[in-house]
C-alpha cells in the first residue's frame, strides 16, 4: 500500500508540480489549497507525511502545523517556502516540523526529502 500524502500550498503550480511528482514516484497524493480545506482532509482520511506551505492566507502553516500536531502527534510534517529565514526555520522545527525545505526547489529535492522523512517514520514506528 502506497504512502499517502497531502500537499497544502496556495499556490496551484506548487501543488501541480509536487504531486506529480510524487504520484510518479509511487505514492498516494492529495492536495489542499488552505488550511480550511486541509483540515477537512485530514479529519477524513490518514496521511503519513505532509508538505506543508508556510505562507498561506487566513491560517499560515505554522499555525496549521500546531493544529496539525494536536490532532496527530506522529504525523510526518515537511514546511516549504519561499521566505526562508533562520527563525521561521526554529520555529516550525519547535513545533513539530521534520524538516524544512526552501523555494526554489527540484523535483528531486522534494523526492529524497519525502523518502528520507518517511524512512525515519518507519524506523521509529518499528521500535
């Protein structure tokens, strides 16, 4: 069975090109284009990584990634921006984040850093 994934970013082309991307690579995707629509997602359905957009209107994904957590603690969170700095990098990794990824980026960034945080989620859910 496949991993599922939920891509949340405003912006349709980063939403277009990422689950491409990673529909080619094997896996399940959703997209959500706002936190509103995310949230509703994930009360339906169980995802096993997130890509998680941090500039977003209404809610930003930092926020989105606190009420994430609160409703799944072990849920594998990547942010993603385009207004990379050293403190909103601390700050989504204080609250949950597994890592971190800047825009621009490649095809095959988004790629290792999806198989790498999801190695580590079933490393650790093995112990």
């Amino acid at each position: 069975m496949p991993d599922k994934i939920l891509i949340v970013d405003d912006e349709p082309k980063i939403r277009k090109l990422c689950s491409e991307a990673l529909r080619r690579a094997g896996y399940e995707v959703s997209v959500a284009k706002d936190a509103k629509t995310a949230l509703n997602i994930i009360d339906k359905k169980p995802f096993d990584l997130i890509l998680l957009d941090i500039v977003m209107p209404e809610i930003d994904g930092l926020e989105l990634l606190k009420l994430i957590k609160k409703k799944q603690e072990d849920l594998i969170v990547i942010m993603i921006t385009g207004y990379a700095s050293i403190e909103t990098s601390v700050k989504a990794k204080k609250s949950g984040a597994y890592d971190y990824i800047k825009k621009p980026f490649s095809i095959n960034e988004i790629r290792s850093t999806v198989k790498k945080a999801l190695e580590y989620k079933n490393l650790i859910g093995t112990r």
